[in-house]
C-alpha cells in the first residue's frame, strides 16, 4: 500500500474516532480553541485558503501540511470535498506526520 493510501486512511479513521475537524470554519475554530494538533490544507485548495491557514497555524504553532487533492481528503472523511481538516489527537497527528515525512512529497511545516 502506498503512503498516499496509508495517509487518507489514517485520516478516515480519525473521522471515524471523531477526532477531526473539517471544512474551513470548524478547522479554523479548532486551530482557534487550542484543539488543532495537524492541520492539512488540500493542494488545490485556493492561495487565499493556503495563505490563511499558513498564517494562522504559525501564529497559533499548529503543524500545517499541504497534501492531497480537496476530493481525495473528503472521500476519506466520507463527505463531499474538503480543502481543510484539523486533526485533534495526538497520536493521529504524529502518525500522520510520520507518514508524511516518510512521503517526503508533502510541504510541512511546525
């Protein structure tokens, strides 16, 4: 299995385990509150989306990732496109991260 697979599942299962936070209001209202542990931003999300989440995310020190296409991260939260998501465990935020790194493909920064 490829890490893009190994990524998107990790992300359906935090879904599943109610640790995520989607769409741009409740993603931002997760960094906000001090909830956001890993912020993704889908690579075809808007420079104004990507912008304002980098910003944001640096501001409050949340990891932000750029991956995947906004469809790719809905269909493993099983909801319609998502140009952002919020990760709010730790574990999930590490492993994913781990996955990311391993990846080397991915834009991170913390």
């Amino acid at each position: 299995m490829d890490n893009k697979r190994k990524i998107l599942n990790l992300i359906g299962l935090a879904m599943k385990a109610g640790r995520t936070a989607s769409g741009e209001f409740s993603t931002e209202k997760a960094v906000k509150n001090g909830k956001a542990r890993l912020v993704l931003v889908a690579e075809d999300a808007s420079e104004n989306t990507r912008k304002m989440f980098s910003n944001m995310c640096t501001y409050y020190r949340v990891p932000v990732c750029i991956f995947g296409k906004k469809d790719e991260l809905g269909h493993a939260m099983g909801r319609e496109s998502r140009a952002s998501l919020a990760i709010l465990d730790d574990g999930f935020a590490q492993a994913l991260v781990k996955q990311m790194n391993i990846n080397g493909g991915s834009e991170y920064e913390s």
